[in-house]
C-alpha cells in the first residue's frame, strides 16, 4: 500500500503540519508505506521533522491560490500510489493532486482542516463561494473519504449537501518522552494560553478574569505562549498596561522545543477561550503533559468532563471567571488526578500509533472493500 499525502510540513503553517507529519509517522509505524508532497520551504521555514520522504513542487508563484507551475508534470514523474490522501481545501496543491487522483482513477480522500465551519467560510466569503462552485465541491463529493476530526466538523459538512463517507478521526499527538513523566508539583499557581495570538482566540478574556479575580490571582501569573496577530498582540499588551497587570501577565511568543514544553510543563491549569476551534492539537499538547484544560465550547471538547481532565464551559466572561475560580481552590493532590487522567485520555485515544492504525484501517476499507471501520459515517 502506498498513499501519497498533500500538504506543508513547515513549522510555519502551524498545527496542521504537525497534524500531517504525526499522521504519517502514525502510518510509518504501521507498515504504510507514506510519503509527502509539499511546496518548499517558506523564508526562514523549517521542517517538523525530517524524518519522512518528501517530495517538492515548483515554488509557488501565487500567493492566494498556491499556483506552482509544472505540478502536474511533478506528479507524474513520481512513482504510482494507491491512495492520494489531501490535506486541506482551497489551494492548488490540494486540488491537483485530487484532479490528478480522478484521472488517475485512484481514490483519494480529503481532510476538512476546520475549513467548513461556518466563520471559517465566512472569511473571504465570497472567493470561497466561487471556490466550491469551480472546483472544491467536485472534488469533495467526489472523494473516496472525507475526514473530519470531530462529529460537529461532520455536521458543518453534511450541512452543506454532501453524502459522501466521512471518517471522523481526530488529530495524533507525540507521546513517546512525555506521556511517562510524572504530573508536575508546582510551586506556584500559573494559568496558561497557547497557540496563535489572534483576536478570535479571545485571549483578552483571560487578562480581564485576572483583573476580576486579582484579590484571589494577586500571586498568581498568566502565561501567554504564542504569536501571530501583531495590533492584537499589541492590543493584548495595552489592556494589560490599563489594568496594572504587569507583575501577573507574562507574554513569550512563539516557542518551540524545549522551551515550549518547559512552558507547557509548568502550568497549572491551560486555558483556551477561542470562539471556535475545529479541533484543538493545543488542548492534547496540555493533557499530555498532565495539565487540566478549561476549554471553551467553541471546541469539540466534551471528553474533558467526561473524563475529569478539565472544564468544558461556555465562552463568556461571567463562566470564564467562574472556572477559574473553581480550579484555583482545588487540592493540588486532585488537580494532579486530572492531570493524571487527562494523560490517560491521550494514551488510549490520540497517541500516533493508535491513530495511524485506525487510518490504516480506513484505507483498508476504500482499496480492499474490507470491514467499515466505526468512525465511518455513511
């Protein structure tokens, strides 16, 4: 079995690429013979890991649609696959290698990456409109497999008119070094948010809790990790001069390595107030690491009090406050059994070799007519 996936692996394009490059690990590791086609590496780009093939394209010529010219030809040139597997709507790359599939006459399947939730189309809404009506409604609907990562993605597809499978599988998360360690005893009470610093994050949220909350969080500290939206950034950095809050609001920007999971590793309780996330790799980044989530029900997140590994609660100030409030009086021997819990959550759900063995499952499925797996929806 040989399956070809479309889509970037560099650092830059954030978690989708450690998504993509953990998937085919995942696949790797199960036998699945994987390999990867990318444009090259954007200015200062790097890698997430350089341990898999990888196959370059021309470099892109235009930025809106990712047009590389001479795509087709480098499709040809490579060695026949089974399975064309494409990560991501709207760009040429993705809709090629579809293309390519059909004439090919080899299936492919196609992972949604959030990018039919309705305030994902509502951005650039009408170059999207025209998108499906050209070419991104045919190669969705005629897609072997879609996946989706959780079952509201799956709603947010079916509702726009398509029938085809949907296999909803959600993202992998490395395990191996971490997952083994002890839930961290810390010295110090210290909320954190991670990931892209973006005024739908809501992240203003947090430092307005801290000023709520001040009397009981005098002591304690916010850690924003993360970068993106320079004026939001900046926005975020002027509340936190109106409010005083200089002495328990700390800003590090984008981390990685061992600097990111030194952060990760010595907070208390992770935070993400986003208005909607399709999936959130930053929410098993924190359970991985023995670190309880409040999440917002922005995110497809219920596990959390399913398992008692964190909170699930409505996005506004009032239940945000609430939370917080909530989790900073509980025992530390309890916050470290979510901990503990939310660990086990990874191991048997998300760990990468769990995940590339359902994923092989479902390419089982499309190239052998072998049992459906149950995460496919029909």
């Amino acid at each position: 079995m040989r399956i070809l996936h479309s889509g970037s692996l560099d650092v830059k394009s954030g978690g989708p690429a450690l998504s993509i490059y953990l998937t085919v690990k995942g696949l790797l590791g199960n036998c699945v013979e994987t390999e990867v086609i990318m444009p090259p590496l954007s200015d200062r780009g790097k890698l997430v890991g350089n341990d898999v093939t990888i196959h370059y394209t021309a470099p892109i010529t235009n930025a809106r649609f990712a047009y590389m010219p001479g795509l087709l030809q480098t499709l040809k040139n490579l060695q026949p696959y089974d399975l064309y597997h494409v990560q991501g709507l709207w760009q040429y790359l993705g809709h090629s290698v579809a293309a390519f599939a059909r004439k090919q006459r080899k299936p492919y399947i196609v992972t949604l990456r959030g990018m039919l939730y309705p305030q994902a189309l509502a951005h650039s809404a009408m170059i999207k409109k025209i998108s499906l009506a050209l070419y991104q409604r045919k190669d969705l609907q005629q897609a072997a497999c879609i996946q989706a990562t959780c079952i509201d993605e799956m709603k947010h597809y079916r509702a726009l008119g398509f029938s085809n499978p949907v296999a909803v599988l959600p993202n992998p998360i490395e395990t191996d070094g971490i997952i083994e360690r002890p839930v961290c005893q810390l010295d110090c009470l210290r909320i954190g948010y991670l990931g892209r610093v973006h005024p739908r994050k809501r992240i203003e949220r947090l430092i307005y809790a801290f000023k709520t909350l001040h009397n009981e969080l005098q002591d304690a500290e916010l850690l924003i990790i993360g970068a993106d939206d320079k004026r939001y950034e900046e926005f975020l950095h002027d509340e936190v001069k109106r409010l005083h809050l200089e002495g328990n609001v700390r800003f590090t920007g984008f981390l990685t390595g061992k600097e990111k999971d030194e952060a990760i590793m010595s907070l208390s309780y992770l935070a993400v107030p986003s208005d909607f996330e399709n999936f959130g790799n930053i929410v098993t980044e924190a359970l991985v690491r023995g670190v309880p989530v409040i999440a917002s029900k922005g995110m497809p997140w219920q596990e959390l009090e399913k398992h008692h590994c964190g909170w699930w609660i409505e996005n506004d100030q009032e239940s945000i406050n609430k939370t917080l409030l909530e989790a900073i009086r509980l025992p530390e021997a309890e916050r470290q059994q979510m901990g503990r819990n939310g660990k086990e959550l990874i191991r048997k759900e998300y760990a990468v070799p769990t995940l590339g063995a359902k994923m092989k499952q479902l390419y089982e499925w499309i190239l052998n007519g072998s049992n459906k797996p149950e995460f496919v929806y029909e």
